[in-house]
C-alpha cells in the first residue's frame, strides 16, 4: 500500500491507496519527489521525528519525518538538517548512506508549512540493544568486544576526520547489519568541530545540550561536549556490552561515590581491555585518549598481544598428524581459579587435526557425588570465553556435536568429556547447524545471510546458498534429506532443494525477524516463531499459511513438537513458555517461574517431559501431562543458549554462554 504521511489526514493507511497518485482522504502526493513511495509507520514514539519505511523502486530507504509541531523551533530544524549534511559527506559502510539531496520538504495538499524530511539507506538489523535483549542480556566475549570495539572506532575516525562527533554513542545508536558489519546512526545531535563551536565552549555560549543517562560524560552534560566525549560514551557502550547491565545501574554505580565497579562482572575480560576501558571512561576528558588514532592503535596492540598468546596453546600441526590418539600436552598458562565443593576437578588439553590445522582446546570435567551428574566441559581456549551455541546428539546417543562462537564444531564423548574431534573450523562464529539424516552433510547459518553446506566427514565446504537478504536464525534438513528449511531475519522462511541447491519456495507473512522453524512429526507442515510474537502454520508442499497463534506478549524464540504431534511448545522473551493444541491452534497452558527470556526448549522422545533454558542461566524440567515443573538445575554461570535430551531419555545436555557444556541425568 502507499502510506500518506500528512499529519492531518484521516486515514493515512488506507489499503485502497496502493495504486493511486494522490491519497483518498486529503489528496496529499503518495510519489514524494516523484520516487519514494511511503509504505509504513515504523515509529512515532520519538520525540522529535516520525521514522517510516518508504521503497525508491525496489530499494527499501527510511524516511525521517521531522514532528510539525518542531517547525517554529530554528534550532531543531538546524539539528534535523544537520543530519543529513552530515550523513551525505560520510562515506562508510557503518554509516547509514544519504544521498546529497537526501534533504528536502514536503507540502501536504492545502497547507504552506513543509514537512522537512531526510530519506536514508534502511539498515536491515537489530540495534545492540534489541540484540542483547534477543540473546538474553549475556555478556559478549571479548573477541566478539574487540572486533566491534575496533569497528565502531573506525566509524568515529571517519566522523572525527570530517571535524564532526556524535554526541549521542549508545547501544541504542549502533545497529548490526546481516553482515556483521556495525553500523553508527542518529546523527541528528551531531556537531561539526568549528571556531565557532569551541569559542561557544570556552565562553559558555548556547550550545545544545544532549543527554542520555549513563552514556553521556560529564562536561557535555554541563553543555561543553568535545570529541573525547564520545570516547566516554563508546567505553560505557562496551561495558553495557560485557557485563549485560546498564552502567547507570546500582549494581555497578554507585551515586554516592560516582564510581563504576564493573570488572567483576566479567571474569574473561583480559586486564588490558579492561584498561583500555576505563580510559575511555575517565571523568576529566584530558585522561582520555587524544583521539580515535590513539584508540585504534592500542586496540591493535590488544590483538597482536591476545594473538601471541594464543600461538604458545597451538600444537606443532606436522607432529599432531602423526599421532593416532589425542595426548594431553601441559597447560603453559594457568588455568582460572574454580572453587569446587565435594568435586573431583579434571583438566586436560587434548588435540586434533581439520582441514589441515592444529587445534589446541582444554577441557573441565566434574563430576559430582550426587545426582544429577554433571559432566562440565569446557569449549574454549583459555582466555577465549566463547559461547556455545547450539548442540546435538549422534544418533547412538554416544557424542554429542557442538558449535561455538569460537567458530569451531566439535565431537565430544559423552561418557568422559573428551573432545574426539574438531570438524570444522570456520571464519565465521557458527550460531546454528542441521545435520542430514545420512550424516554426510551439515547445512550451517549464524552472523551472514547464506548458508553453507559442509561435508561432514572431510569437514570441506561443498556450496553455498545465497536468497535471504538477512541472517539466517535456525535451519532444518527434511527426514528424506531432499529439503533444507531457513529461517531468517529478513522476516521470510526459504524451503531449498538440496538437489540443485535452490529456494523453491519463500514463504512470508511475518512483520519481524523469524527465529526458529520445525517441521510437523508427518513432514507435512512446517511451524514458524518470529520476533512479531506470532507463530505461523504452513503447508510444506503449497507454501500456505495455514494458522497463525498469538499470545505471547514478546518475541517467541524457540519451538517444540511432541512425537506423536499432538502439542506445540514456544518459547519467548517474555518469560513463559506456551503449550498449543497443534490441531485447533488453542493454548492450553502458561508455563511461568524463569525470570528472564525463555530460549531453547526441547521435549523428551517419550513426549512426558519437557526441557527449559533460560538467559537466567537456569534449566527447568516440566511434565507434559500435568504442567507441572519437575526440577530446577542450576550450574550454569550465564545464559542457556541450547538444550539436548538423548536418544534414550535419559541424559539432558545444555550448552550456555558461559563456554561450557552440562550433561545432566533425566529425572525420573
């Protein structure tokens, strides 16, 4: 449809309005400039724009509508025009692309006060906000900080180049596009670095003051912000971002002292990070960091240091290769201190040969003197604190495959936690794989838009599958290995042949990013959760939609079929769990008592049980039949990012942001 974006008419939404020139109800132009066609209302809620979603052809732009009640204020009209002069000088693929006429006004029917607007490139992503909330609010590893640490400074470097700042860096202002790449926006607040500026600065002239509690250094909130102002605000972005808590937060600020205690709440985080962060949080703007050069040559210095230590964990690949088992080498850092009480601890280092690299991994085994017992291994290197991201059991119910942030899938034994193999090892951090039921393939998505096909048992790449315009959430391989299943942010669902490897079908209806995808126990429909809080019934041979459940008031991020297909389970953000007739689409039953979003969730082989995780770090084990909750299992120090239940149905898995993996005995 076309949306009229005059702020007087009736009815700006009108479906009838998709193929004419003029609106229906105020005969306002739908064409603006002749070429943007207005499609939607994103947002009103801000308090000085209007931000819609607009098409130049085929091309998706955002449209910047400034309030027309902000008209008779010159200064916001200066701010709102300066983005756009900003943007249009700004060169950079973490910057949203405006066009030098980006900027221009639109006359509704009747009326002699212009709407001053910008169009922008739309950036297809989450901001890191939105992105934390969707993960569960889990510290990011330090590798995952350095790398966007170093982008957002490349941003700033660009910007600061062009005598500008920001004047507004927070997690809300950065957005991650399909491809990784972090991207800085509202620069409405931006301020060009002029003679003018400073004198106002030293004279204590009007100057706009921008505020944004927690984020924004003190001398700007006296009305004197600088370049280095925005060094304070990137620092406390980056706390937020490894310790999950805002850094106005009483758990880590104290008012009284005006201090910020945040190490602590994150034990992977190395020293010189660490230090590099709180430089540029220091409270007088001289004890920062001169300028972005400085930043990103002690970010440089940080990974070639991390780098170095890391080669001294690397195995000899030559001499690897020429060992037919797996023998413990001694650890030449010192492992972190763990506290156990009545626990026998177990370190070792094992090794492995794929795709012709060494690979060097250690491993923590405890095992407990009561049930349940828990087999503790960790995924990563030390000092590495990568997440594990999803798992799977092998069909004897003997391994259990992992991926990992750290970009690797592993082979564990199940029976005594030693890793057997490294499969593959990416460029990419791998979020989610399906394995084919012939176990010769894996089809692998997480922070890009195509999915790879690997060979299982080579660990080589065989093709790659490119069609989604956003990151692929969560993939499934069809029982007869002839179809493969993606869900995607770019709110669609691809089914692909893996015959000629393309999408047959795309199958859309939903208004957000979908997270998860399953397919009915008879292969005949295919179930969808999507960020919309809607789930979404298909057809697998037609596309159709069949059913659309609602209920949940947040995301819904994982779903569950029991064998016979008889209830559906869905999970979601806003803490609950749901249990649907599959038949008539009725909710049966809320599940509550975790007290942060619910994510992976699985159901037993016999259908009784049903497994919980939560961004809680908390496992719960429910009764299908009763709904009642069977135990809690605590263990887990961060979010639980996958659950697993054997073969058999006895043994539960959960993989967590913590870098470990748990094998838990099944209650009875």
């Amino acid at each position: 449809m076309s949306y009229c974006i005059n702020p007087t008419c009736s009815q700006p939404d009108d479906p009838a309005n998709i193929n004419n020139r003029l609106c229906r109800h105020c005969g306002s132009e739908l064409l603006l400039q002749g070429r943007y066609q207005v499609m939607r209302l994103l947002s009103d809620k801000s308090g000085f724009g209007t931000v819609y979603e607009a098409y130049q052809g085929t091309v998706p732009k955002i449209l910047k509508v400034l309030k027309l009640k902000h008209n008779h204020n010159p200064r916001v009209v200066q701010l709102f025009q300066q983005e756009a002069e900003v943007l249009s000088q700004l060169n950079h693929p973490g910057i949203p692309q405006v066009e030098s006429d980006g900027y221009f006004q639109f006359f509704p029917r009747g009326s002699t006060e212009g709407l001053h607007c910008i169009i922008m490139e739309k950036i297809d992503g989450l901001n890191l906000k939105q992105w934390m909330k969707q993960q569960g609010n889990h510290p990011i590893s330090e590798d995952q900080a350095l790398d966007w640490l170093t982008q957002v400074t490349e941003i700033l470097h660009k910007v600061h180049q062009k005598n500008y700042f920001h004047r507004d860096i927070k997690p809300e202002n950065i957005m991650i596009r399909s491809t990784g790449q972090l991207v800085l926006i509202d620069f409405g607040t931006a301020r060009e670095l002029t003679y003018t500026y400073l004198a106002e600065v030293g004279g204590g002239g009007n100057v706009t003051k921008i505020s944004s509690a927690g984020y924004t250094p003190p001398e700007q909130e006296k009305g004197h912000g600088i370049p280095q102002s925005d060094f304070y605000a990137l620092g406390r972005t980056f706390v937020y971002l490894l310790t999950g808590i805002e850094a106005n937060d009483r758990k880590i600020y104290d008012p009284l002292t005006d201090q910020l205690t945040w190490r602590d709440r994150n034990s992977y985080i190395s020293e010189n990070l660490a230090h590099l962060l709180d430089k540029l949080m220091a409270h007088t703007a001289g004890k920062r960091p001169k300028n972005t050069q400085e930043i990103l040559d002690r970010l440089e210095k940080i990974h070639h240091e991390s780098s170095g230590a890391n080669l001294a964990t690397h195995i000899d690949t030559n001499t690897a290769s020429q060992s037919s088992g797996m023998k413990p080498i001694s650890l030449l850092p010192t492992l972190r201190q763990v506290k156990l009480k009545k626990r026998f601890l177990i370190v070792g280092i094992s090794c492995a040969v794929t795709l012709g690299i060494g690979l060097a991994g250690y491993g923590i085994w405890i095992y407990q003197e009561y049930n349940p017992k828990i087999i503790q291994v960790a995924h990563n290197r030390q000092g590495e604190g990568s997440y594990v991201n999803y798992l799977v059991f092998s069909p004897d119910g003997k391994k259990i495959i992992s991926s990992s942030a750290d970009k690797k899938m592993r082979i564990w034994d199940l029976t005594n936690g030693q890793e057997i193999n490294t499969v593959i090892k990416h460029s990419l951090p791998i979020n989610y794989f399906a394995i084919g039921p012939d176990w010769h393939t894996v089809a692998m998505g997480g922070s890009h838009n195509t999915i790879e096909i690997w060979n299982w048992e080579n660990g080589k790449l065989i093709t790659t599958l490119a069609g989604h315009t956003g990151e692929v959430n969560f993939l499934v391989i069809t029982p007869d290995n002839n179809n493969l299943i993606s869900a995607s942010a770019d709110n669609t669902i691809k089914v692909w042949d893996l015959d000629t490897d393309k999408a047959i079908k795309t199958l859309t209806g939903h208004s957000s990013y979908v997270n998860y995808v399953i397919l009915s126990p008879d292969g005949k429909k295919i179930i969808s959760a999507s960020a919309d809080k809607t789930i979404k019934i298909w057809d697998f041979q037609t596309g159709t939609k069949l059913n659309t459940l609602s209920g949940h008031t947040s995301y819904v991020n994982y779903l569950a079929i029991n064998p016979d297909g008889t209830k559906l389970v869905s999970s979601s953000a806003d803490k609950t769990i749901k249990i649907w007739d599959f038949e008539t689409g009725k909710a049966l039953k809320t599940l509550t008592g975790h007290s942060a979003p619910v994510k992976p969730i699985a159901i037993s082989p016999d259908g009784r049980k049903l497994v919980s995780g939560s961004a809680d770090g908390i496992v719960k084990i429910w009764d299908l039949n009763t709904y009642r909750e069977i135990r809690t299992l605590r263990g887990h120090s961060s979010s639980i990012n996958a659950v697993a239940i054997s073969p058999d149905g006895k043994k539960v898995v959960t993989a967590s942001a913590d870098g470990t993996i748990r094998v838990w005995h099944m209650p009875e």
